[in-house]
C-alpha cells in the first residue's frame, strides 16, 4: 500500500504514504473488531485508503490556499486520479522495490529499508533479525531514507533504461535478503520464514513484468524456491540446526521443488549464465537422490561459481563437495590450502574431513570452530561431535 | 602478491579436445586455484585448430597455425597471484597437462600501467 502511494506521490511523501497506509490499518482493526472482517478486505482497504488521501490532501490545499496564492495549481495536484486495481498494485511494488534498492546506499541499509517499507517490519523485528540494537537499525534506515529522498530516482515511471541499469542491485538485494533469512544469525524461525517468504514475494513481483522477467530473475526465484524447500527439515523441534546428510527429506516441500524446477527451465531462455543459474543448479542437484554422479555435478558447478566470484563460504562449499566425489583423505590437502584460518567454518570442514583418519586432528579442528563461531546452536552440534569422537577414541 | 601467467602447451592438436573427465580434472585444477583467492584472471583458451591459427610473418608471408615449424603450441593461458615464482610453480604442478605430454610455462607478468 506504501508503494501505490508513494509512487503517486513520489519518495518525498513517503512518511505522509506510511502514515495513511497505518491509520487505515488501525481504522481496519478497530471496524473489523466490531464489524467482522468485510468480504474483500484488500479492497476495503484501498477505499479507506483512498478517502484518507483526499482528506490529506483537502487539509493540505486549505492550508496552502492560506500561505500561497497558486490553489488553482495546488487543487489540481489534490485530486490525483487514481485506483488501487491490480495493475497498479503490482507496478507500484515494482517501481517502490526499485527505489529502495539504491546503490547509494550500503547493502545492509538496502536491505532493512526493503525490510520496512516492502515487507512491513517492525524496527524491533529487523533488529532481531540481524542481531543489533534497534538504535542502530533506526539510525540506519534514518541515513538511507535521507539519501532515498534526496536522490532524484523517479518512482512513477518504470523506464526500460532505468530498470536494466538497476536491475543487478536489485537481485542482488533480493539475494542478500533471502539468505539474511536463510542463514540467519537469530534463532527465531518466524522471522526466518519471514524473510525468506518475503524475498520469494518480492522475486514473484519481479516475474510479473516483462522487463525484470529475466533469465536472472528466475534464476533467482528458483534457488530461493530449491532452498525455501528444506526450512522445515533444517531444525528440530528444539530450534537445532540439522546437517543436510542427516535431513528427513520427506520433510522437503515437494511442491516448492517442482516451482523451482520451473523457474530454472524460464532461466534458461538466453545465453547469459550468472551465478545465481550456477547457485540454482546447485541447490538443484541437492534436492536430487544421490546416484554416482550427483556430487561430480555439483562440484564442477562450484568449480564453475568460484571462477565467477570468489568468497570464503563457496571455496569452503567447494571443497566439501570435492571431499564427496574423492574422499575426505584427498579433501584434506585442498581444504589446507584455502588457510581460512579465522573461519569457524574452515575448522568444521577440516574436523570433518579428520574425522574418519585421525581423530586428534578432528577433535582440535571442531574444538577452534566451536571457539570461532557465534552461533549458539553451532556450537552445541560441534560440541556434540566432539564428545562423540572422544568416545569413539576411548574405544 | 604477484602475478604469474602460466602458459599451457601441447604437443599434439589430437589432445586439444579433452574428454570430460580430463575436462572435469582441469576444472578441479583451476577451481583450486580459484578457491585459494590465488587466480587473478582465469584467461583463454587459444584455438590450434585450422582457420583459428594463423602466423605472420615479414614480407607479408602468412602461414597456417604456429604448427609448421615447430613441435608444440599454446594450447591457452591463465594469469595467477603468487607470493613467490616458486608458489606459482607449484600451483603448475597439479595441472593434469603433464598426463598427455603437454608442459606449462610460468612467467612473471610485468603489468602495463
């Protein structure tokens, strides 16, 4: 709703958007509490909506008539035509989604405005899903909507140019937040769910238009959709992270696989190969029952996403998936190589990859990465396995 | 960190084709490399075949391929970040090239600016 309005009144309005966006809400609340809900309630909505605006906008012209003498100009400007119907809405979530991913602004700051003004969260939910105060959150979001306003980015047009040039951020904040939530630092699962569900919405919004429709996007969409697939079999009922090998794959949402399937199939309309095809195939080979070549196909995707970009998190993946194709004992000296020393991480896959020929090792490379990480639940499931280890040396 | 283009040849032209299991164990190779944040660019492979290889040479003499008068050609070229020539040598070493007779050589590349 914040994005219709902004988009009719440009980014400048944007706190006069979210103020009628949550009075009509709280007027929703307090008419459906005694009302019940009405039978379209989105539309129910938009008409409240749209009856505040004018009232806005009547208050304003008043006042204006008052100071200036220019109320011909300024009525003109008060009564906007325009309509809340689907078409809008979905442009209007398209052009706000492209306004607040602003190469201006740091990813981070991208990604809690995202958070606040596409997915409607609270500073104390944004707070909670990175970790950090909600002064620090508030004080990020100040800065970013300040640069927001002051960049002249126009919202109500979706010009091809414009939307190409800033397409790449755009996904790539799409990414970022799908993985905020995908591999969160906090623990609470709904707001977990929360963000990954809300950057497959966004991503859908995406593949609405004809312009943002591509290769990439669906690329995109169908990595998010192969991973969304295994949020429930990741955690026990504790909140306990479990590891891929060990996952209850009838747990896996079948249907989440088959979408992402398609989109795959819609990425591959055109030449272009980026890294979210290769993270997709991945996560593709993933939800598929091990045969002899499974892992050699993902290993040689890896090989082919760390030439394209290099990070820590992929070398390490990378490595893992040579260990499944060769064995852990020829794994060792590749993994030695990478000499990420300061990553939990790192010490998880060498402890692994001990595990089977030289138990000391193991045990001193879990008992760093269970020094190194931050994660709480980490840390149980590492001291769990070298608990395991000790015994199985005893024996 | 320096920089140091390797610089593959092969004997025969008959190997340039690679089956995809030499093509999965180069790939390893270069996504050691990679994985080791040591690649600073993953460079190109250099066609041998007819058409693709021709050499120029004074008074506007062209011949086809570099084949005609010597054994080996470059068969394609990676640039690589390496503390030392020795460093770079040994990330050489594992290349599966050695397997069908090829050699690389390691040049420390001395950059333009």
């Amino acid at each position: 709703m914040t994005a219709v309005l902004c988009r009719h009144f440009g980014l400048k309005h944007i706190e006069t958007a979210e103020d009628i966006a949550s009075d009509t809400f709280l007027k929703a609340s307090e008419n459906w509490a005694i009302n019940g809900v009405p039978d379209n309630p989105a539309a129910w909505l938009y008409a409240v909506a749209k009856n505040k605006i004018k009232d806005y906008f009547k208050r304003i012209s008043v006042f204006e008539a008052q100071v200036k003498e220019v109320i011909k100009q300024n009525e003109t400007e008060a009564e906007p035509d325009f309509e809340f119907n689907q078409q809008n809405i979905s442009d209007s979530q398209l052009a706000m989604i492209f306004a607040v991913c602003n190469p201006n602004n740091s990813a981070k700051s991208q990604i809690c405005l995202a958070l606040q003004i596409l997915c409607g969260f609270s500073i104390e939910e944004i707070a909670n899903a990175f970790l950090t105060k909600s002064e620090t959150v508030k004080k990020c979001l100040h800065r970013a909507r300040t640069n927001l306003r002051n960049d002249n980015f126009q919202i109500q047009s979706l010009r091809k140019t414009e939307i190409q040039s800033r397409l790449d951020t755009v996904l790539k904040i799409l990414y970022l937040l799908f993985n905020e939530g995908y591999f969160s630092k906090t623990n609470d699962q709904l707001i977990r769910k929360k963000l990954c569900s809300e950057s497959v919405r966004l991503a859908l919004v995406l593949t609405e238009n004809s312009l943002t429709n591509t290769p990439q996007t669906n690329a995109l969409l169908a990595l998010m959709c192969f991973q969304s697939s295994r949020l429930e079999a990741r955690t026990n009922s504790k909140g306990e992270a479990i590891l891929f090998d060990k996952q209850d794959k009838s747990r896996w949402d079948k249907s989440l696989i088959e979408r992402g399937c398609f989109y795959l199939v819609n990425a591959t309309n055109g030449n272009e190969i980026s890294k979210y095809h290769i993270e997709a195939g991945i996560a593709y080979w993933h939800t598929t029952p091990t045969d002899k070549n499974k892992w050699q196909h993902i290993l040689q995707l890896y090989n082919q996403l760390i030439l394209i970009e290099y990070s820590p998190v992929t070398a390490l993946n990378r490595t893992f998936a040579f260990a499944k194709v060769y064995g852990r004992e020829k794994a060792i000296p590749e993994a030695e190589k990478l000499n990420l020393k300061d990553s939990s991480y790192y010490h998880g896959l060498l402890g692994y990859l001990y595990a089977e020929s030289d138990i000391d090792k193991a045990v001193y490379h879990y008992e760093k990465a269970a020094q190194l990480t931050k994660s709480r639940t980490e840390k149980q499931t590492l001291t769990k396995e070298i608990e395991r280890l000790k015994e199985e040396n005893c024996r | 960190m320096k920089e140091f283009a390797l610089i593959f040849r092969l004997k025969d032209a008959a190997d340039f084709q690679p089956s995809p299991e030499q093509m999965q164990e180069r790939m390893n190779w270069l996504g050691s490399i990679a994985a080791q944040n040591k690649l600073a660019d993953k460079g190109n492979t250099l066609l041998p075949v007819p058409g693709s290889a021709k050499t120029v040479r004074p008074d506007n003499v062209v011949t086809d391929g570099p084949y005609t008068e010597i054994k080996e050609f470059i068969s394609g070229y990676i640039v690589v970040k390496a503390a030392t020539i020795d460093e770079a040598v040994e990330m050489a070493k594992g290349n599966p090239i050695f397997k069908i007779g090829g050699n690389i050589e390691v040049r420390e590349v001395l950059k333009r600016d």
